[in-house]
C-alpha cells in the first residue's frame, strides 16, 4: 500500500511517468565530458530558500520543481538546461542535461526499502549519486550518517534543487520556510519512524559537486583533503543509457569502501535509451569486479528493481 502511495506521490511531483521523457536516442558520439565542480554552501541559508516554493512528501521538504523550471525559462541557469530542456520536450538531453529537476519515481521506492529493510545510515559515510533532488542523501542525512556528499551531472540542478532541498530539511521545523503561501501538503500516513529533523548544523557533514563522474572520482581522489571512500553509494534511475555504464561501475570501483556497498534503484527495461537492471546486472557480471543482488521487485506498473552491489572480494 505505501509503495502505492509513493508511487502516486512521485508522479504527483513529476507530473508524468518518467518511461514517457526518456525516449531520446542515445547519441553514439564520444560523450560529452563535463568538468566537476565543488559547490560551496552559502553563508546566509536564509538567501538559498529565497523566491522558493517549498512542499512535502515522505515527511521531506522539496522545492517546486515547476516553479524554479520557471524562473530559468529566462536563461536565469547558467547551463540553459530548462530552455533546452523546453524547446526539446524532453527530460533527458545526452550530455546536456541529464534528467535531475524531476523526482523519478525509483527514488521513492528506495526510501521505502531503506526503512523495509532497516538500512543503517549511522555513523556511515555517504555518497547520493546522480542525486537530482537529493532526496536519498537527505535521508541519509536524517538517519545521522557521519558525511554525505551529493552528485549531479548538471550545475543547476545542484544550486537550484539540491543544495535548497537540504537546506530546507536542516531547518528548525519552527523557522518558516521558503515564500510560498504556507499552504501544506497533506501527509500520507507513513510506516516509516519518524526521524529527527536535521539541524542547521547537519550541513557541515554535506559536500556538493557537479560534473560527469569520472571527472567527479578524480576530483575527489586528487584532493588535498583527506578523502575516506564511502561506506554507502545510493543511486536512483541512473542506469537507462547504456553508454554510461562503464563510467558509472568504475566511479563505483574508484569511490566505493571495500566493505561498502551499492544501493541502486531502476527499471527493469527504459524504453527507448535500451538501459535496464539486467542489462546493468550482466555488464557489472562481465567486469568481475562486483556480485550484485536484486533485493526487491516492485511488479506494480512497469516493473522495477532495487539492487545491492558489494566487492566481490569483500570479507
């Protein structure tokens, strides 16, 4: 039944399914390298929420997607990937624009088997991969994780929708947040455990990065600061174009703890780019690096999969 609920929330949110965007041709081409970038966190929070219209769901706060989408029709990102994004009717430009200012609805079905499955975040570092929203980091977060990091291919997504998302959940649930017209969303009844809200200062355990991931992998490992690898890597409707497959397993080679492991959430098949968990599953087989198991299916609508992923020489 919350499955059902998360389903429906997820595409309240989007609006549509995310099979009905994800039909662009993946192009053959070298693709494209975006450099990586740190993005710092604003001193004046207050500044990062501003002309935001924030809402729940989960017991999360998020910012209007539309909204922020509306604001940048004007060319207000510095990427112009909501103009691109517009004119091309799609949500999914290869190596332009990778799909982060939609919630897709994967992600909901991992914060469901977080809780189904008792996930320990505690103490753990954590990095939220392609994490759009960033939903799954916050959750982390909650969860009282000891670091979490957030990636997103495109610059904007991390300013526009990450960074305010966290910020919005590390605020004192007394402090009004966001301008919108304090209308709140009504709350699905939830199973899962009510968590503490963030703190402010929960944000000195964040770090922000944009940029293809394997430049993101080199700026991690190339740093001056020291850098631990992470005890848990989440990644939601990562996998659909399966010309990003060898980056992604050797970012999750090069980031992952050897005792660490993967929680990836997708469709069994996309339609139209040809990506999927089984062809994912097989290319990860033919590397021999990783074992892989499917620890959930959800068979409601277009079937999806929750995968885990440790070293395969992992004591």
């Amino acid at each position: 039944k919350s499955m059902e609920k998360s389903k429906q929330t997820a595409e309240t949110i989007t609006g549509s399914s995310p099979d009905e965007h994800r039909d662009e041709t993946p192009s053959k081409k070298k693709l494209c390298v975006k450099a990586a970038k740190e993005h710092g966190i604003p001193e004046d929070l207050n500044k990062v929420l501003e002309n935001k219209v924030v809402e729940t769901a989960s017991d999360l706060y998020y910012v209007n997607m539309s909204a922020v989408e509306m604001r940048c029709l004007d060319g207000a990102d510095g990427e112009g990937i909501v103009s691109k994004s517009v004119s091309s009717r799609s949500d999914l430009i290869p190596g332009v624009y990778e799909g982060g200012l939609k919630i897709w609805e994967c992600t909901f079905d991992l914060i469901d088997f977080f809780s189904e499955a008792d996930i320990e975040f505690t103490n753990k570092t954590v990095l939220d991969l392609g994490c759009g929203a960033g939903l799954l980091g916050i959750v982390a977060l909650r969860g009282k994780a000891e670091k979490v990091h957030f990636q997103d291919y495109n610059s904007t997504v991390i300013d526009e929708i990450t960074l305010p998302n966290v910020v919005a959940n590390c605020r004192s649930k007394s402090s009004r947040i966001g301008s919108g017209d304090g209308r709140k969303t009504s709350k699905p009844p939830s199973k899962r455990p009510k968590k503490a809200a963030c703190s402010a200062d929960a944000l000195t355990k964040c770090r922000f990065f944009s940029g293809e991931w394997s430049e993101v992998s080199q700026l991690l490992l190339s740093s001056n600061k020291p850098f631990p690898k992470y005890d848990i890597i989440l990644t939601s409707e990562t996998i659909y174009n399966p010309d990003y497959y060898g980056a992604l397993h050797d970012t999750l080679a090069q980031l992952l703890d050897k005792s660490g492991r993967v929680y990836l959430a997708s469709k069994a098949y996309y339609f139209g780019v040809g990506g999927g968990i089984y062809l994912f599953e097989k290319f990860i087989e033919e590397r021999n690096v990783f074992r892989t198991s499917v620890v959930k299916i959800i068979d409601k609508g277009l079937q999806r999969c929750i995968m885990e992923i440790t070293f395969k020489d992992a004591s």
